[in-house]
C-alpha cells in the first residue's frame, strides 16, 4: 500500500501598525488607555467694577478667577499699572482678588491673572505625564511653527520611558527634547508616554504656549471703568422745619434743620448757615 502525506500549509495575514503615535499596549488617539491622564494648569477670570469712591474718584475692581489642575504657586493679576498677587494651592479650583485704587473715566481695561509655570513640580507617586517645558518656539511660515520641548514625568523608576505624539511623533525610546512642526489648525496635541505597564496621556496647547512668550500661563478679561465715581445728583439735601404754621408777637417758634446724606459715603465738613427772617430773634 502506497502512503501519502500531505502537508497542510495554513496561510494568515499579520498586519503590524505603523508606529505614529501608537504605543506598545495599544494606546493612540482613537483609544486612549488613560490611567494617569493628566491636563496642564488652566485658568479663567471674570472681573467686576465695585465700589466707587467719589472724594478720590477711584473704584476697587473684584472678581473670581477659576482653576482647572492647579498647581501650588503664586497668580499675579495686573489691571494696568495695578497689580495684587494671590497664593493658590494645588487642586484649587477658585479664588478670589480685588485691585482697589483704578481710577475712574478711564474707559476700556484689560484685567490679566498670570501663573508663574505651565507644568507641575515632578513628585514621586505613580507615573504620568505632569507638564511641558517649552525650550523654543519659531515661526516657520504664517501657519507652521517649530516647537522644541521636554515633557514633564512623575513617579520616574529608572525604568525605559516610551514617549510618542499622537500623529506627529513616532513612539521613542530616546530622550528629549522633543522638536516638532505643527500646523496652527491643530493647537492641541496628545503626548503619550508609557512606563513599563503604565501609560499616560497629556493634552498639551502647544500654540497658546507659543504665543505665550512668558513660562507660564494666563488669561484675561475686558470691562469698562466707571465713567466717574462723583455723582451727578446732590450728595446730601437740607430741610428746614418749624413748629407753627402761624405766630403773634412774643410766641417763640422752634425750628429744626434736617441734613440728608444721600452719597454712599461719609461727609465732613459740611458747614450749614441760616438767616433769621425779619421781626425774628434768636433765643438762646
């Protein structure tokens, strides 16, 4: 009896990814594993015109600044030549400020709240990404820039870092900085970082740190400076009373002077005079 043997070959297809982004574990912008996702510092301001003084004719502006993954440090808010400085703690997500001594009738104002760093102090604790260090930002055409940066670690073991921008850099082993060419129609890009098991993502605002010159971050808010703090209707009024509607020779008639502060501060000084009509005289 003849044997025959047959060889089953079994034919697959492997499809391996392009490195663009996309780390080991399968982490990219279409599916982000994000365990230790982390933003950088962001921060609004809405400010208000309050009290106005009408003897020196200078207002006090007060407002709320509102925080987004704060960092422990110090916000400087300047209304022109008027500054105020506030402390603020890490995770805060509101505080409070007043700049008093603007003064009024002087139109249009911008009200600026500035931090001192774009990124948080590296601690230890698990690994992410915590901030940006922008080296360098040049300008390669009206609509391309060149940015050069390092980013930011926590909870570093010595261990190889991967590190890759989504759609711009390609997973990396090599330390930085890092220099890319974005485009300004996407001022936002995901950095992506992994640490043995554990990967990070962070959304890094590339071009408002470009337009920044300063490290740091901030935000401003416009408003209108009260036209005058004086007011326009009198600031106290005067009543004269007596007590008779009518009188004869030798009756003693009783009357009162009332003053009305109608400002909506004190008044010194006021000196008040008043004549004695005629056939009248003063008792003391």
């Amino acid at each position: 009896m003849k044997k025959v043997f047959w060889t089953l070959l079994c034919l697959f297809e492997l499809t391996l990814p392009v490195l663009g982004g996309i780390l080991p574990g399968g982490i990219s912008p279409e599916n982000p594993v994000r365990p230790t996702a982390a933003d950088g510092p962001q921060l609004s301001i809405n400010a208000t015109p309050g009290s106005c003084n009408p003897t020196t004719n200078q207002y006090t502006l007060s407002g709320t600044i509102s925080l987004a993954n704060a960092v422990a440090g110090s916000l400087t808010i300047t209304d022109g030549s008027t500054t105020t400085t506030i402390n603020v703690t890490a995770g805060q997500t509101s505080a409070s400020f007043s700049l008093a001594g603007l003064q009024a009738g002087s139109g249009a104002h911008t009200v600026t709240v500035s931090g001192g760093s774009n990124n948080a102090t590296p601690t230890t604790g698990t690994f992410a990404i915590v901030g940006v260090n922008k080296i360098s930002c040049t300008s390669l055409s009206p609509t391309q820039r060149q940015i050069k940066f390092n980013p930011q670690y926590t909870g570093l073991n010595g261990s190889p870092v991967t590190f890759a921008v989504a759609g711009e850099l390609q997973a990396t082993t090599a330390a930085g900085p890092y220099t890319l060419n974005p485009y300004a129609d996407n001022p936002t890009i995901t950095l992506n970082a992994q640490q043995g098991n554990v990967q990070s993502t962070f959304r890094y605002n590339w071009l408002e740190d470009c337009n920044n010159n300063s490290s740091g971050y901030s935000a401003s808010a416009n408003y209108n400076a009260p036209t005058s703090c004086i007011t326009t209707t009198a600031q106290f009024s005067l009543a004269k009373r007596v007590d008779k509607s009518r009188a004869v020779i030798g009756d003693i008639l009783t009357y009162t002077l009332v003053v009305t502060n109608n400002s909506s501060s004190n008044l010194n000084n006021i000196v008040i005079r008043d004549s004695m009509s005629t056939g009248l005289t003063y008792q003391a």
